[in-house]
C-alpha cells in the first residue's frame, strides 16, 4: 500500500469541530464508521447553512432587490469554489445537481440519448455503484447500445488487460468510479481515460468517494466528465456537482426544461440559456450550494493530503487489527486503497454483526452497499464496511476490533 508524508492534523481538535460525533449511542461514546454513506458536518457547514435562512434566503439569478442579489452572489461564489476544488478550466464547467446520481443519469441523458446509437458501445467496470450501472442499462435498452463490463480480479483491481481487450471503435464512452465505496480501491483512472480517448471514446469519472479522500484535478485526468456528491465530503446532503468540458457541454441537448435554462421562449420555439445554466432547471438547492463553500474551505485548512494521510494511516492500523482477528476475512486487498475496511465472517451473517456494533455505540454499513453485482462477483451477500473520515481515530478502530470479538462471542 501507499504512504504519504503530510503535516499531522491535531484530531481531538478536529472532533470539536463537528457536533454529531460528541454523543452516547445506547450508553457507548458514538464510534461513527459509515463515512462512505455519509461524512458528517462541521460546524462551518452547519453555519453556513442557518446563515443563510436567517441572513439572506431569496431565489437567486432574476431578483433586483438586495438578498437576491446576496444569494446569488453566495450561489455563484460557491460555483467558483468548486472549479477550484476539481481544478476545472472554467466556471461555466461547474454543474450543480442533486449529486453523483443526478450527475450520472444527466449525462446519460443529455449526452447519451443525443450522441449514441445502436451498437455502439459504452464500458463500465464490475466495482461500480448502481447509480453508474443503471443509467447506462436505460440508455442502452432505450438506444440499442451495449454495456460492457471490465473484470474486477481477486484483490480487487481492475483486470486492465481486459479492458484493453473490450477497447475498440465501438466503444463511444466509458464511467468509472475512481475509488470504490465497497472495497476501497483507487482506479487508475487516469490510463483508463487515456486508453479510451485513443479509440475516441468520452470518460465519465464517478468521483463520489475521491473528491473527500484524494486530491482531484480534472485537467490533469483529461477527464471528460466528473460527478461527486457534496454529502461525501463533509458538505450537505441532496448538492453535487456535475463537471463537464465546455465542448461537450454546449453540445449536449438540456436535461430538464423549466425556468433558468431557457434565453426565450415562446410556444412555438424555446431557445436555451448558456452552460452552466442550461442544465439548471428550476429553483436550485440554493441553501446546500452556499453551503457547499464552507466544507471546501474547512478541507482547503486542514489540506487534502493530510487528511489522505491521516486516513491511509487508520487504512493501515485497521487492516492489521481486523486481520488478527479469527475468521475474519477482508475483500478488496487492492494495491491502492483509500479508508474503507470490508470483511465478512466465518458464521457470521453481516446484519447480526452491524446490529450487534450498533448496540455497542459502532456505526458500521452491512449489506451490498448499492453494488450488488460486485458482490456476486465475490460470491458473497454483502459485507460489513468500516469506512474512515479525518475525525476518526485509533481508538475508535481498537473500539471497532473489540465489538467484532465481542459479537463472535455471543454468536459462535
Ligand atoms: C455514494 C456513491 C454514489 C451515489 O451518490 P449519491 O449521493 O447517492 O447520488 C455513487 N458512487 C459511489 C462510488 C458512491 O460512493
């Protein structure tokens, strides 16, 4: 696995800074270890948000009196944070959406239903999330495209040498997920985006786990388009952002009509707005978008890569700690990981030991965790995952280690 040298962040510090993590769960101090689902918020975050209902709620873009021009001031000011976040050439590349999701089935519709046709063909991997499989299967039902798959091998990589097999004139674009929420691994998007771009195939990143764990540049991958949920990276629940490269952004048709995204209108013909606001129909979630800047700022103090660091070091204590135990097994062994732990057990099904932590105070997901066919790709129901977050300590993980050895004792 990989190290990294970074400043060292003070963590008790940090705990302070997020009010959730300082309370009992049935008489146990809160040990929160589902990071992947979601991060929890700082107090900036939580501020932003009353800052603006109390301060300046007004809907934004078309007011003339004082708080509509504040908010849309805020709302904009947020969209700049997010180029710089991403590192995107321009703002207008910046999409806000409902998240990851929304970003994905976006692009399969408005760039999808336009550009692609019968037989052509669009690559995913087996480690994806439902939410960048589904999408791509409408489409393909809707256009007579054909989804193909690249292996996930036993450590859980990806079998390049397949995807080099699957790369062809066919193939128009490919969506991948750059870090994996159910087996940790780190793709190299990166040669993954340049093998498609030499067969002339456009590359949709699912960023929803690296744009909280790993420093994203989207110029430096060449990525075409990159999707991430605010959610994941101590930001508010139900905001995203959608990149795209302006060219392939000003070709693609609008998603949703409605108000923001239209120039004029008339019933007889509709002229649409420019990017980014063509794909903004509707009212936007104006409060999470304003709020978004803080957790980008909150990251931006303490540094990505100290908080990669912090979190390949608990990636690193938990990996040792969970492998001592007895029949405990770990799935996803890959060569580059970011903090998620997941582990099935000899006799142990995965809902008695998510159920069992939970009564000791351990917040853990159980389950398929939306990639079922990864799974199957295990021969395995689901798993438990512990996932890691820079409020996260040692302690907690010691805590974790203990509850899975006190849960084999009351099961087995
Ligand atoms: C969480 C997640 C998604 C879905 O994100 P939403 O915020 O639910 O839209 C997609 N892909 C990965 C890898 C995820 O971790």
């Amino acid at each position: 696995m990989q190290t990294a040298i970074a400043p060292s962040l003070d963590i008790q510090q940090i705990r302070q800074d997020f009010p959730i993590l300082d309370q009992q769960i049935n008489n146990r101090p809160l040990v929160y270890l589902d990071n992947a689902a979601t991060t929890q918020k700082p107090r900036a975050v939580i501020d932003a948000l009353t800052n603006y209902y109390e301060g300046y709620n007004a809907n934004i873009h078309r007011g003339i009196h004082h708080l509509a021009e504040q908010a849309t001031a805020a709302f904009e000011a947020s969209r700049r944070a997010m180029q710089s976040f991403l590192n995107a050439e321009h703002w207008q590349e910046i999409i806000f959406t409902y998240g990851t999701t929304d970003g994905i089935n976006l692009v399969a519709q408005a760039y999808g239903r336009r550009f692609l046709n019968a037989g052509d063909e669009i690559i995913i991997s087996g480690m994806e999330h439902h939410s960048n499989i589904v999408p791509w299967q409408m489409l393909c039902e809707e256009r007579g495209c054909v989804l193909k798959v690249i292996p996930v091998d036993e450590q859980g990589d990806l079998m390049l040498d397949e995807y080099d097999n699957l790369l062809s004139e066919k193939t128009k674009l490919v969506s991948v997920v750059h870090a994996s929420n159910s087996l940790g691994t780190v793709n190299p998007v990166k040669t993954i985006i340049d093998k498609a771009h030499a067969v002339g195939a456009v590359v949709l990143i699912d960023g929803a786990q690296s744009s909280s764990h790993l420093t994203v540049d989207v110029q430096d991958l060449d990525a075409d388009f990159f999707v991430c949920s605010a959610h994941k990276f101590y930001g508010p629940t139900g905001m995203g952002v959608l990149y795209g490269k302006t060219a392939l952004l000003e070709a693609m048709s609008p998603y949703r009509g409605g108000g923001e995204m239209i120039r004029e209108v008339t019933f007889e013909k509709t002229t649409y707005n420019d990017i980014p606001y063509k794909f903004e129909a509707g009212t936007p979630n104006i409060a999470d978008v304003v709020a978004v800047k803080a957790a980008i700022e909150y990251i931006g103090q303490l540094s990505k890569e100290a908080i990669s660091a912090h979190e390949l070091d608990l990636l690193h204590y938990a990996t040792e700690q969970l492998s001592e135990i007895d029949g405990l097994r770990i799935i996803g062994q890959a060569r580059e990981k970011i903090g998620v732990v997941s582990f099935v057990m000899d006799g142990i099904h995965h809902q008695d030991m998510g159920v069992i932590l939970d009564q000791q105070g351990i917040a853990v997901r159980t389950g398929h965790h939306c990639t079922m066919p990864l799974m199957h790709r295990f021969g395995i129901a689901g798993t438990t995952r512990a996932s890691f977050a820079v409020y996260n300590t040692k302690d907690e993980i010691d805590r974790l280690a203990q509850g899975i050895r006190r849960v084999q004792k009351m099961m087995l």
